[in-house]
C-alpha cells in the first residue's frame, strides 16, 4: 500500500533526478541510444603509418592518442553501465511505486477479495492502440531536447479569461438579506462522497434563502460505497462558513431542542427524493416544500443531493450558490496542513503563492522572498495533474469493451451482477448498444493509454511531472503499462506522503479525495478524462474562478478522440497531433456559462463572476 511505496521511495530525491539540471530518466536513455548508435573507429595500424612518415616525435604523439582513446572508451563503456543500471533502479523502484501506491489502495465499497480480484490480479500488458504508442514513443524522443512550447502552460485566450473576476461575495443591498420573518428550520442528510456533498450543501443555502428559513449544519449519510464516516466539522471550517453566510443566510450548528425531540418521519417532515424530482425548480419548492414547512416549522431533506436545477434560478439564489462553493467552504485546518505538503512536494521548491493556494490552503503556503523566488524560478517546477477515471466501477458501469479479450467482458459482467442489479434489469427489457457505438459516442471512459496518447499528441514531453488523481486503476500496472512508458514521472498522494503524515487520512475517502481537489486545482495543468466526474467539474470551476488567467484546464471531448482514435491503422502522427491540438483548444474557448449548465463548473456569469472592459 502507501506505506510500503513512501518507505522505498523517496520523491524529493527522485524528483530532483527526474527533472532540473540533472538528466532526466529519458534523457539518458536517449544519450546511451545515442552511444550505441555512433561507430567509434580505433586505427592503430594507420596511426602507425603516421609515425614512420612524420617522426619520431608524431609516432609518440599518436601513440598518447592510441591510449588516451581506449581510456576514453573504457569510461564510456562504464558510464553506459551506470546509467543502464541507474534506469533499470528507477524503471524498478517506479513500478513498485506504481504498484504499491497507485493501485493497491482500498477502492471504498470493495472488500478484500474484491480488490484482489479486479484491481490486484497481473495481467499481461493491454494496448488496443500499438501503431499510435509506437509513433507516440518516436515523437516524444525527437523532442526531448528540443524547447518545449510554452503555450502548454498557459491559457490559449489569457486576456479573454483575465478579464472575468470573482466577485460572488459582493455586498447586497439589505434588502436581499435575511428577512425578520424567519419560516422554519431546514435540516439535509447529504449523500455520496466529498464533492457530490459539496453541491449538496451550497444547493441549501440557496433553498434555505429561497424558502426564508434557517439552515442547520448539514449531516453526511455514512455509506458502504465511500466507507467514510466523516462530518461537515470534519471536512469544513463550520464557524469560518457561517461567518461568511451570515448576512444572507442564518445557520445554527443544531436544531432547537423542541424540534430536535420530533420524529420527524411521523409529522410528514421528512423529505425524499420521491417528493421532489431531480435538478427540481423553485416553484417545486414552494408548492411542495413550503406548506409543510410552515405548518410544522422544520423539514428533512433526507439523501439530498443534485435536488436543485441550475435554471431557472433567480439571480440571487445562483450568486449564493457561488459564494458558498467558492468563498465560505474552507477545508479545516488539518486538511490544509496536509495538502500544503502535498502541493510543496509536488513542486518540489516553494514558489509564488497563486490565488488558488491561498484559497484552499490558507496560511499553510507561505509566501516566499524575492531571492528565495529566483532559486525556485531555476529550478521544478511545473506539473499537470490528471484525475483518471478508470477505476472498477466507472469500467463496468459503461458497457464498453477495453480490449482485454473474453476474461475482462466476464469479470466486468459479473461485478455489475454484484453492484449494479437495477442496470442487470434495465439491460434485460431494453436492447443495448454495440460497443462500437458506445465508444463512437463518447460513453466510453478513457484508459490510460488514451490519457497518454492525448498528452502526446499535445506535445507534453517524456519527462513532464504528473500527479495522479484517484489512483484506483482498474487492471493495474497492465493497464498503466503504456502510459508510463510515455509518462515515467507519475506521483500520487500515497507516494509524495509519509505513512504517519496519511494515517489521519486512511479509511477515510473524503479527506483523501480533499487532498486530490487540492493537488489537482493548484496543478499547473488540469487535465480531465471525464467531464461528468464531480471532482472535474468542481475543480475546473475553482480554476475558472480562482485562476486568473494562470490555470488552463484541458477537457477531451470523448466523442471526437473515439473518431480520431478509430484510424489508429491509418493516422499519420502530425495529424494526429493536429486534431487533438484542435479538439482541446474548442473546449478552452472562452464563453459564459449556457442555459442549464453546473454554475459549480462554469462560473463565468454575472452572477458568480464580473467582467472587466479594458
């Protein structure tokens, strides 16, 4: 597990060797190639030759050359054998690495036999795209001494996305605060894990405020699938988030002992999933909620979670919703230690501190000086984080094919019989699509060689540092074969952490998956697999906000990569490059936010963000 990978694995040594001044891994890998490659011819008969035409004095001199170039090659020859034996340690220590700490952790909702059976199991190396990795290898080694475009680190439109500011915890005019007449209290038991939570609780604050009644501090329900029993106290700052919401929103941290004494299912307070429909609009609310509210003073919304439509929405309620996400919700202190770690590891040297550091680590990122500033300019170091989701469940949920032959289709089939019984159901009285026409639609999640070969395609080097997100990657290393083959730089919480720094943390998924929100929204490089994966959504939307311009995000549009991907026989690799250069940059096109769409993700609009005209 984590342990075994921190105690083998040292990431401020390894960094420094993977990147900086010293050559990285590739590198050197390429200069032996490069050895290999160059004839070295050694003339001592023709050096003699030389000798009796021009003297004495010449034959002494070629003699000297003669020994001087088999102790030159001597050295070569021991040089090679280091280096050979340094990358052979480190492609070693790397898969362990991998092994232990990306793929051994405990996949919440799984028991032991489980995650045996579908995360743990060796397989052979799977690839369903051999040509393309081949012609990616080859790009990767021509550019590994060339200068890497700076445009992979920056906002394509930086002006266009500087403009936009945040400004959600603007002041209002009194009159759109808390009104003296107060309708009750609301109570929500949140569902699913950390972010999915996150909604949950800003979409109360905007029900609390639409319905004039006081919010008491949310509950999280304990489930088997997150395994996790933490509470709002345990995740959030709670005097920090009613200090924010105080002026438009009342929160308690409890219900009053009159109401707390109710049974609240038996006085018909106790709201369900089956009162109110999903994404529910406010005239839901009122006509449903409301009336049960007033004549009881207290209601229950139990399992809450997406219950709150993006719109219609009257403006005031979307600009609370995003002052609460992105102003009054602050990780406690103990997850920002933590994460302020992580991220300073990450980067392997401080840095100057980002907008987006010191909204989720506070004080925990202090700013450096100047001269410390200049060391830091030389040195690492820029890394993208990349929140893959591959993991057990999101493979067999799809339906589609991976190309690992009748054993996965069997052992996919049967985790759905085990988790996934409504979907068993569903598939039996309706005809299903091919996998073909999943994947040509997008519905596929991609794999980590996808992953790779978009990276690729972009132009990200060899050597480029990546955090792992998740890190639950179902088939293990013989799926993550071919990614760090292009990618050896990979890292993940459990790798970059002690084992005494992550015990807090351990069998509990929401903390965890907090330290995951933080490396990936402080990255220098976002890049998402899945545009409906609630930590993508909510992390882009945090480098909207927060980014300034400084924090571009890469989105592949699955449907069209499928299009590209199907000519893997045929594709050249400029055209490759080409297409998904230009499938990237259309989803980083500058726009405000459409009609119906997660303000959580695209915050860009007058009611979270305000635009200047330069």
């Amino acid at each position: 597990m984590g342990k075994q990978g921190s105690k083998e694995y040292d990431p401020s040594n390894v960094g420094r060797r993977m990147s900086g001044g010293d050559y990285s891994l590739s590198s050197k890998m390429l200069w032996l190639h490069d050895l290999r490659s160059h004839d070295f011819h050694v003339l001592p008969n023709d050096s003699m030759k030389y000798s009796s035409c021009k003297g004495s004095f010449v034959g002494k001199k070629h003699l000297w050359l003669r020994k001087d170039v088999k102790s030159v090659f001597f050295v070569l020859v021991l040089m090679s054998f280091l280096i050979l034996l340094d990358s052979f340690l480190v492609s070693f220590f790397d898969s362990m690495i991998l092994q232990n700490g990306s793929t051994v952790r405990k996949s919440p909702g799984l028991k032991e036999e489980e995650r045996d059976a579908y995360i743990m199991k060796e397989k052979s190396p799977v690839q369903m795209y051999d040509r393309l990795l081949k012609l990616a290898s080859i790009s990767l080694a021509e550019k590994e001494f060339k200068q890497e475009s700076s445009t992979l680190w920056e906002e394509p439109n930086r002006s266009q996305v500087a403009a936009w500011k945040p400004c959600a915890d603007r002041k209002v005019p009194k009159s759109l605060g808390i009104y003296k007449k107060n309708n009750g209290y609301i109570l929500i038991s949140a569902n699913g894990g950390l972010n999915q939570q996150r909604v949950a609780i800003c979409n109360a604050v905007a029900v609390a405020s639409l319905l004039n009644a006081t919010l008491v501090i949310p509950r999280f329900l304990y489930s088997n699938v997150w395994n996790d029993p933490s509470q709002f106290g345990d995740i959030y700052q709670e005097k920090y988030f009613i200090d924010v919401m105080k002026d438009e929103v009342d929160i308690v941290k409890e219900l009053p002992s009159h109401l707390a004494s109710l049974d609240l299912e038996a006085i018909g307070s106790l709201i369900t999933d089956a009162d109110l429909v999903k994404e529910a609009k406010p005239t839901d609310y009122v006509r449903t909620v409301l009336p049960i509210l007033l004549k009881n003073g207290v209601v229950h919304f139990l399992g809450y979670g997406n219950r709150l439509g993006f719109d219609p929405l009257p403006s005031e309620l979307q600009r609370l919703r995003c002052k609460c996400n992105f102003h009054a919700l602050k990780f406690v202190p103990e997850i920002q230690h933590v994460g302020s770690l992580l991220v300073r590891r990450i980067r392997k040297y401080d840095a100057a501190l980002s907008m987006l550091d010191k909204q989720l680590l506070g004080n925990f990122m202090d700013s450096i000086d100047s001269k410390q500033h200049a060391v830091a300019a030389r040195g690492p170091f820029k890394y993208l984080a990349l929140h893959l989701r591959f993991e057990i469940d999101m493979v067999a949920y799809s339906l589609c094919d991976f190309g690992d032959g009748e054993s996965e289709r069997n052992e996919l089939q049967a985790y759905r019989e085990i988790h996934f019984p409504l979907l068993i159901e569903r598939l039996k009285n309706s005809k299903s699509l091919s996998h073909s026409e999943l994947r040509k639609l997008g519905k596929c999640p991609l794999t980590p060689e996808e992953s790779a070969l978009v990276l690729a395609g972009l132009g990200f080097k060899h050597r480029t540092y990546i955090y792992l997100a998740g890190s639950q990657i179902y088939g293990g290393n013989s799926r993550m074969n071919s990614f760090t083959n292009l990618y050896p730089n990979l890292v993940t919480k459990e790798t970059l952490l002690t084992p005494r720094e992550l015990a807090p943390f351990q069998n509990f998924s929401s903390k965890l998956a907090a330290l995951d929100f933080i490396a990936c929204a402080t990255a220098d490089v976002f890049a998402m697999t899945d545009s409906g994966s609630q930590l993508s959504s909510l992390v882009s939307g945090f480098r909207t906000y927060y980014g300034g311009g400084s924090a571009p995000t890469l989105r592949p549009n699955k449907k069209r990569l499928a299009a590209i991907l199907s000519e893997n026989s045929t594709i050249g690799w400029n055209s490759f490059e080409d297409r998904v250069k230009k499938m990237i940059e259309e989803g980083q096109r500058v726009h405000v936010r459409r009609f119906g769409r997660s303000i959580y993700r695209q915050p860009r609009c007058p009611q979270c963000m305000c635009k200047s005209y330069l």
